[in-house]
C-alpha cells in the first residue's frame, strides 16, 4: 500500500507539474492575444512612430525685391489659407502614416535665406494652426537679387536637421524670376534630385515682367527649376489664382497622386536657363 501510495503521488505530483506548465502556456499566449487585438484596434497614426512622415516639404518662398509688399502679402495669405483649409488636411489625414513635416524658409540673394518656421509635424487642425501662427507672426521681409540655386540648396540643406524618416522629400519653390546670383540653378537643381529631392515650382506671373524678368516664367521653371519623379509647376498669371494653385499644389505634394503636369503655353521660344544672369550682366555692362 505504501508503495502504491507512493506511486499515486508520483502521479498526482507529475500531474500538478504539467497542470502548471499548461497554465503558463495558457496564460502567455492570451497575453499575446490580448496584445495584438489591443495594437490592431491602434489607429494607424498612433502606431507610426514619431519619426515617420509621408512628406518632408519645404516651403521656399521669394522674399526678393521684385516682389512688391502686396505681392508678399498675397503669397503668405496664400500659404496661410491652404495650409488650414479641409481639402488639405483631408489630404494629410488619408496618407499612408497620417503626418507631414513642413517648414517655411524664404530666399533672396546668395547670402539671404533664413527659417521663418522650424520643421513642425502637421497631423491635423490643431498642429496646423499652430504652424500657421508661427507663420503670421513673422511679417515678411525683403532682400536684394534673386538666387534660386541659394535658395534651393538652403532648403536641401534643411532635410539633414529634420529628425523624422520621411517617405518622401520635396522642396516647393515660389518666386516671380529667373535666377540671377549665384551657381547656375540647373546645378542645384541636379544636386538636390540626385539625393532622392523632388523640386515643384509656383511661378508667379502677377504683372508685366520688369528689366530683369522674363515673359517665359513658367517655362524656365518647367525647363531649369523643377525636377524629380512626378515633379510640377502650376504658374499663376492672376492675383485671383493664388490661393486655390497654392492650396492646388500642396494637395498634390502630399498626396502625391500621380503627377500633375502644367505645362507652359504652346507655341513660345525656348528659355535659356542662363538668361537671368545674362540679363543681369547686360545691366552691370558686362
């Protein structure tokens, strides 16, 4: 009996042991479960981590004395309004990841770029505003000469500081003339999309061209400015249009649907992407 006693204890202690171990296998695996029924019902931009972005844009806007002070006042009012209206929210909400980053940088000369708002994460209304206080704030300012290549390689520059991994990479270029200072444009421009950058334009072509603009604005921008997969020029030929192409051109820079091509007029002669610094040469009577 002792013996058989024993024996039952055996068996009901290697039992117990096995009851334990199936328990914790029990145990762990709801754990685990309950783990990935919580991450599932994550929304998507909470599972993102914060150094992910669909686009990295910077804003390289024109501060250069071609630009009277109605025609800088109508630019940031136009940047200020699509960066809060619906449809671009809308736009930055149905990403892959649900954020963008933006920046707002303004160029002149060779020696004239500055940030007039850091890399912010635009997610939804709220971060928007935010942006866009920082923005009017900051009245714009007016500098010498006009370097699109500065301007460009300044913005490029601004990607290296910018913490968050981003799907996509673009420079958004306003301005209402050619490039005059500085390294040819076509460099900067060869530089910048060599490194994965695509470069869009927003000519602007709001009066009669001066001495040192060109009636072609938009296809110097078409043929010298912009560059990378998909990149795009909309030119805006009237103080009415500004708004809705500026509002027009950040949808299509973050949703990126394919790419939306404007094309110059049929029909004009061809543009030397040299002739802003031929014009101005001519004036220095070089």
């Amino acid at each position: 009996m002792a013996s058989s006693s024993r024996r039952s204890d055996g068996r009901l202690g290697g039992s117990v042991r096995l009851g334990r171990r199936s328990g914790l296998r029990l145990v762990l695996g709801l754990a685990t479960l309950a783990i990935g029924l919580a991450l599932t019902a994550v929304p998507r931009t909470s599972r993102a981590t914060d150094s992910e972005v669909d686009v990295a844009l910077v804003l390289a806007v024109d501060i250069s004395f071609s630009m009277d002070e109605d025609e800088q006042r109508l630019q940031r009012a136009g940047y200020v309004q699509a960066l809060q209206s619906p449809a671009f929210l809308d736009a930055v909400r149905k990403g892959l990841i649900g954020r963008i980053a933006v920046t707002f940088v303004e160029w002149a000369g060779t020696s004239s770029q500055h940030v007039v708002v850091p890399w912010q994460i635009i997610d939804g209304p709220e971060s928007a505003d935010r942006f866009v206080s920082k923005l009017i704030e900051t009245p714009p300012k007016r500098a010498y000469r006009t370097s699109i290549s500065g301007g460009i390689d300044f913005a490029a520059r601004q990607f290296d500081s910018l913490s968050a991994k981003a799907l996509r990479r673009v420079i958004d270029v306003s301005g209402d003339g050619p490039n005059n200072q500085g390294r040819s444009v076509t460099l900067a421009r060869d530089e910048a999309v060599a490194r994965g950058i695509i470069i869009n334009g927003l000519p602007l072509m709001l009066k009669e061209p001066g001495y040192l603009d060109i009636v072609d604005l938009d296809r110097y921008y078409e043929r010298c400015v912009i560059g990378g997969p998909g990149a795009f020029m909309i030119p805006v030929r009237e103080r009415g249009q500004f708004v809705e192409a500026t509002r027009n051109k950040l949808l299509q820079e973050v949703s990126n649907h394919g790419a939306l091509i404007v094309p110059a007029a049929d029909g004009g002669p061809a543009v030397s992407c040299l002739v802003g610094e031929r014009q101005w040469d001519e004036r220095m009577g070089n």
